[in-house]
C-alpha cells in the first residue's frame, strides 16, 4: 500500500515525548510493512540530523515550513475570534492550516497516489476534505479529544483563562464532531475517549488502540534507591502538566515534608514553563529539563506520582513508570485507560495506589514509603501488565491492521 501521514507535529526522535511518541512508533509500523510518505512541519529548532534519522523510516519525507506566527494583541486576537465563530476552526488548528498543503494532498489525491491517509491528531484534520472518503481510506488518530480536555478544565476549576474556554468549548466541539464525521476511520486510546466521540457522532464505530512502551528501553529496576525520592515526567509547557508538577510541589510535597524532611520530588522533561522553574524555590524540588536518559531517572526514584486532574487518553508517562518498576500513586487522569484494581474489573492483581485528592494521595505515598512488601507487588504486577498488554510493537499491529482492511467507498454521511 501507499499511505500519507499527516503529522504536523514533527515526530523524531520518539523521545521528544508528547504525540510524537505514538505517531513516531505507529509510522514505523507502517513503514515496515508498505510504502509510507509522511508530510511535516519543519519548526525552526528541527535539525539536520533529526531529518536525515527520520528520513531512514519513511519511503518519502515532504517538508512544509510552519505558516507565519499570527499577529499578537487584542485587536489581532479578537479577529481570529471571529473567524472562529464564522469558520468554526479553532485558533490551535488554524496555525497549522496552510494552503500549499492543501493543495499539495488535494493534489496528490486527484493523482490516485495513495490508498490510504492517516491523521496524527485532530489538529491536521482540517486537511482532509469530506469528499476523500469516496475514494480512498481516510484514518485520524484521536490521542485526546481537545472538546474534553478544556471541559475538564472548566469543570476542575483549573483553566488559565476560564471566561475564554467557557466560549471556545461548543465551537470546538463543533470542529471536531465536524471533523470525525470527515474520516472513514477512527483510532482512539481507551474506552473514555470512544465514549467520548460516540457522543459526539453517533455513527462513529472508533478502533481503541492504546498507547506503548518499548521495553528495551524502559528496562526493570533492578534494585529500589534508598531514598524517599518522587518523580513525575513529561513536557512542562503543557498546562496539564504544569498544572500536575504544581500541585505536587506546593499542595503535596510539603505535607510530606512534615513527616519525611529527606524527600524530593524530581519534575523530569522538557520545555519547563517558568512557572515550574520557580518550584526549585524548595530546595526539596528539582527541575532537570530534557535529560538523556528518561530510564535513568526513574531507576533513581522510589515512587511515580501522578495526582493529574485533567487530560483524556492512556498517559506514556504512566506506561513508561510501570515499565520501569516504580510503584505508582495516580489520579484516574493519570490511570485512565488502565486496568488497576478490583475496581476496574473483579479479579485485577493491583497495579497502583489510587488517589484523586491531596489527602488520599498523601496517605497513599506514605503507606508505599512504610511498607516494601506493597512497593514490590505494585512493581512486579505493573511490569507484567505492561510486557502483556502495552508495547509498540503491539499497538503498531492493530494500527496496520486498520489500514490494510479491504476498503470501500464510503459517501459523507448527512448531517443528523
């Protein structure tokens, strides 16, 4: 087959984190398999080197250079308001939007040239015309539902600026049932996020297909630090995760504080937001920024905490820690998508603490602190669950799966 991925988030290395992880390990299951052509974003802090390591996975690497910035200021954002209400897409898509590459697919597709376009997240969405279902497979890859994650905000109390996202959550729940409706297929993480576009689009049948951990990579600890260190990983300038690494620091930390004056808390990833720089204040906190080794850091910890109270989709962050060995306190955000206890399903090992506010996650890390017994079973529980059920290698299956059924024309179904 020939295939187009439209990623306009550039997807190496795989450790960049974030949807590059899954588009990355999903384009090289593809390309073990068919001639695949991937179509990106070259950002300005994209180098040589990664271009030429990218080039090694696809049959075809086309290279777009980002659109220019909008203009700042009120007046400049006021418009693109408008343009919202009057185009119903949203200002994060919009800056991806470009016509040379609309007309570079539109192009490609009156050619025949492919069989098949897979979208990397909603965002590129905006370049699949609904009239393509009639003559080729059309797939979008849903990491996380964008309508969900601002009304998780609003509901949590946690959005940077609610009056804006109580006006932006119909139109962008427009733009996305607009935009599935477009796809003859639809890929998602966990249960929630079917749920989730069922809602949205009756006729949708998504495919779940969840998230990954390359085990070689991610090996077992071997033996626990002797320390009270805590870790929690990711990018930090996504507000989920500044919002998470705060919390952590100024609500949790120093409850623990009070009873274990030795613990630390390791904030580990990159592009960290002023906001989490500033929580090295407590000299019991530490902020590294990219680092080479993901692995390394969390061997060094004793325990994974997640108390996230937003976002939608299976966390890498928390496949990455189990993976690992660590023992896990996290939120449902953080375990979303994951079979952790009795809860869940009757007769489930139990993988991880559960905790969804301050209090219990306090109670939940000092019961892991006292008790290594526990500690060992939620490591050994997690490691299995994760080599079973949760590795790329799996997950870049399903996903040529999906692209390789017999395809049939499908018309854009009617407006309800």
């Amino acid at each position: 087959m020939n295939i187009l991925m439209l990623s306009a988030k550039f997807p190496y290395p795989a450790t960049l984190g974030g949807t590059q992880i899954r588009t990355f390990y999903f384009l090289k299951a593809l390309s073990d398999r068919h001639n695949v052509t991937l179509l990106t974003v070259r950002e300005p802090d994209i180098s040589d080197q990664q271009i030429e390591g990218l080039k090694s996975y696809v049959q075809d690497l086309i290279l777009f250079d980002p659109p220019a910035k909008p203009p700042s200021g009120p007046l400049a954002k006021a418009q693109r308001l408008g343009q919202f209400l009057l185009n119903g897409t949203p200002a994060n898509v919009t800056a991806y939007d470009d016509p040379k590459i609309r007309a570079w697919i539109d192009q490609a597709v009156a050619e025949n040239r492919f069989d098949a376009i897979t979208c990397e997240h909603s965002v590129n969405a905006v370049f699949i015309r609904p009239e393509y279902r009639k003559k080729l497979r059309t797939v979008i890859n849903v990491h996380s539902s964008e309508t969900c994650t601002i009304a998780s905000k609003l509901a949590l109390g946690i959005s940077e600026k609610p009056s804006r996202d109580r006006l932006l959550l119909p139109l962008t729940r427009r733009y996305e049932t607009n935009s599935y409706r477009n796809f003859t297929d639809i890929v998602v993480t966990t249960n929630i996020d079917d749920q989730q576009i069922r809602a949205m689009v009756p006729t949708a049948q998504p495919n779940i297909i969840p998230n990954g951990v390359l085990l070689e990579e991610f090996t077992l600890q071997t033996q626990e630090p002797a320390n009270h260190q805590l870790i929690f990983t990711g990018t930090f300038d996504y507000s989920i995760n500044i919002d998470t690494a705060r919390h952590l620091a100024l609500d949790i930390l120093p409850r623990l504080q009070e009873r274990y004056p030795d613990v630390t808390l390791a904030i580990v990833g990159s592009k960290p937001d002023p906001t989490v720089q500033a929580l090295t204040r407590n000299p019991n906190v530490i902020v590294t920024g990219r680092v080479p080794s993901l692995a390394d850091w969390l061997h060094q910890s004793l325990l994974f905490v997640a108390p996230m109270r937003s976002g939608f989709g299976i966390k890498n962050k928390t496949l990455e820690a189990m993976a690992a060995g660590l023992p896990i306190v996290g939120s449902d955000r953080a375990l979303e998508g994951l079979l952790m206890d009795e809860a869940d399903a009757p007769g489930t090992p139990l993988r991880a603490l559960r905790a969804n506010d301050t209090d219990t996650t306090v109670a939940a890390i000092c019961r892991l602190f006292e008790d290594a017994d526990l500690r060992s079973t939620l490591a050994k529980n997690a490691r299995h669950y994760i080599e079973e059920q949760f590795t790329w290698s799996r997950a870049g299956e399903a996903y040529c799966r999906i692209l390789e059924r017999p395809s049939e024309a499908k018309p854009y179904p009617e407006q309800p």
